[in-house]
C-alpha cells in the first residue's frame, strides 16, 4: 500500500504537468498570434512572411 507522502510526490508531479501544460498552450497562442501578424504586416512595400 502506497502512503501518504506518495500522495503528496503524485499531487507535485500532477501540478507540475498542469503547469508545463498550460505554459505550452500560451507559448502556442503566442506564437500564432505573431505569425499572424506577420502574415498581415507591410514595411517597405512588402509582406514580412508569407
């Protein structure tokens, strides 16, 4: 039988996951929002990216 400090270990690593997790999802968003930009941006007379 596992105790209580395993439970404790378990609920660190979860948290730690959750964190990594969320971290990834707005290093994402933050990264589409940029290409998005730079699909849309002009300077001197042409597009940044394609």
């Amino acid at each position: 039988m596992l105790g209580a400090g395993h439970a404790h270990w378990t609920q660190g690593i979860w948290r730690q996951w959750q964190a990594a997790a969320e971290m990834l999802d707005l290093a994402q968003a933050l990264f589409d929002s940029t290409l998005d930009y730079l699909k849309q941006h002009v300077r001197f007379n042409q597009m940044l990216a394609s």
